[in-house]
C-alpha cells in the first residue's frame, strides 16, 4: 500500500480508537509529535516498549496477588509503572482501571485487588491489538520513507544516495 | 543556584523509572532545546551527581553540569521525595533546583516536597508549557565582559561568584 494510503489507515484507527474512548486523542497526538527525522521510529519504539513494561507488571501483580499471604508493599511498582506509562501514551480505559487497582490494594483487599488486575488486564489486551496494529502501519511508512529514491537522475545506489526522513 | 550563560543548554537531570516516561520526557525536553541526561533511579542519579560514597571519584556528570533536576516520585527504594532530601542535605547540590513530577494528585505529597524544598511539583503526564518552566527556574549568568584573557582569568577567580568552591579542579591543573 502507498504511503498516503497507509497514513490514513493510521488516522483513522487512531480516531476509532478515540471514539472508543480508549485513547486521548492529545495525549497521543503529543507521543507522534515527537518523532524525528533522526528518530522515525520513536513512536513504534514507545508503543512497544509500553507492551512489554505493561506485560511484565501485569505478570509480576498476578504473581504477587496469587500467594496466599499478599505482600501489598510489592504491588506498588508494578502498578505505579503501569498507571504512569498508560497515563503517558493516553491509554485512558486502562489508566482509569489502574486507578482502582491502586484503591484496591491500598485497601489491602485481595479480592478487590484481583478484580480489579482482571479489569487492567482485560483493557490492556483491548488496547495492545489495536497498538500493535498502530506499530506495524507505523514501520510500513518507514520502510517506504526511507527508501532510496529511484525515479531521479542520478540512479540511486549505496547508503550516500539514502534518503534522510 | 546553578548559573547559566545565554548560550549554552539548560542541562536537565531526568530521574524516573519508567522507561516510557522516560524517553517522552527526554523527547520533550529535546524538542524544547534542553540538555538532558536520563537515569532510571534515585541512587543512579546519586551517583553521576557523584555523591554516592563509593564512586566518589569520577561521576558521570560533573555537579555544575547539571542546571536541574526533573525527578517522578513514586519509585521504588528512593522515591522522588528521598532523593530531594538528600541533594538538598548536600552542600554542593543544595542550590540546584528540583522540580517533582507525578500521575497522582496527592496534596499532601506535593505540600511536603514544596516544604523540603522542591521548587515545583508537575502532574503527570508532563506537556510542553510545564517543561518551559523549568528554564524559569535556572538563573542566567551574570555577562563575563570580554575585555582581553587576563581580566576574564580575574573574574574566574574571584571568590564571590563561587565558582571556584563549586567546581572540582582536575587533578594535575594549576590554577594561575
């Protein structure tokens, strides 16, 4: 697919994903502002790296709310880390479910707690599809950007004729 | 407090341990012409600051490099208020201005920062406006006029400006 093509597929996942309710459409629009030329892949980059951060604090609260004495002390990185970086990307469903999870476990009730790492858990996946979808478009267009340019004069081959994005 | 002349970068600490916050803030200070070096903890921050006790020799970051530093507060071990009090517990980071940052909106946390020191609590997540305030709170230099080396060699040693106490001489250079 061409570049325009797939920038507006990408525009309007992301409006989907707004009017969802999902996603705080400033929030985000701030993330994709700071991609540079010299850092194309910086939202990709974010996307994924808040997959994986989400991933593991979610492994880590399962474990530590599945033991039979819950140490809620342990919880609080794992969900501080979570509430942060949904907060940063504009996650806001999940943002908002880790706000009960923090009620929950300052309350230190285990079943609360539970529920509510449920509720985190199930808004987690709900968004990573859709981010995921978001990262593949996103490294698409680079690939395109930042091929070297074939239709001028000069026949394009080598790293020096490397179209900077 | 940490001067500044008019050219150079404001230079900002960035202490979270969040790896996404982390790289946004970094962007954002980027985007804004900052300087910024990022570490993942209090304790980390410690050390390039050169103030943890067993690396003392050869910090990261030399003390009047940095102009400011930007700390979240909920980490673990040392937490944003922890590494407040212990910079301003040290006479040679004293002076430089900490600025606290947070998701939560905890009015007792903020009150006790500003209490001990802080020079601004920001709520997370941060945006270009809250970034900009941080310049705000570094105090440019005072113009060195350049009226030939020997007077600017005067100035660069003349007590009051303090710079001679706050700056680590190198070993091996002798000051003239």
């Amino acid at each position: 697919m061409a570049l325009p093509g797939l920038k507006q597929q990408l525009q309007h996942l992301i409006e989907s994903m707004v009017n969802e309710g999902i996603l705080v459409e400033q929030q985000f629009a701030q993330v994709q502002e700071l991609k540079t030329s010299d850092n194309p892949n910086f939202v990709s980059q974010i996307l994924n790296d808040f997959c994986d951060g989400a991933e593991t604090s979610i492994t880590n609260l399962n474990k530590f709310l599945g033991e039979e004495q819950v140490e809620f002390d342990k919880l609080d990185t794992s969900i501080h880390l979570l509430k942060g970086s949904s907060s940063s990307i504009g996650a806001y469903q999940m943002r908002l479910a880790t706000v009960d999870l923090v009620k929950a476990v300052d309350e230190k009730d285990k079943e609360r707690s539970l529920e509510a790492l449920k509720k985190v858990t199930h808004e987690y996946l709900r968004i990573q599809y859709k981010l995921q979808t978001i990262i593949q478009l996103e490294n698409k267009m680079y690939d395109i950007e930042s091929k070297p340019l074939l239709h001028d004069g000069n026949c394009a081959a080598g790293p020096s004729y490397t179209k900077d994005i | 407090m940490a001067e500044l002349s008019p050219e150079v970068p404001v230079h900002v600490l960035v202490v979270d341990d969040c790896l996404v916050d982390r790289k946004i803030v970094d962007k954002l200070l980027k985007a804004s012409a900052f300087k910024v070096t990022t570490v993942e903890s209090g304790k980390k921050a410690l050390e390039v600051l050169g103030m943890e006790e067993e690396k003392l020799d050869k910090p990261s970051v030399k003390d009047h490099d940095v102009n400011i530093i930007l700390t979240d507060y909920c980490m673990p071990e040392m937490n944003g208020h922890d590494l407040l009090v212990a910079l301003k517990e040290d006479s040679r980071m004293k002076s430089i201005p900490v600025v606290i940052m947070s998701s939560e909106f905890n009015p007792q946390r903020i009150s006790r920062c500003l209490t001990d020191g802080a020079q601004e609590f920001l709520q997370k997540p941060l945006k270009v406006k809250d970034l900009e305030k941080l310049r705000s709170y570094v105090k440019p230099a005072v113009p060195v006029p350049k009226v030939g080396t020997k007077r600017k060699a005067l100035v660069d040693l003349m007590p009051e400006s303090n710079e001679a106490e706050r700056r680590p001489c190198p070993a091996g250079v002798a000051v003239a």
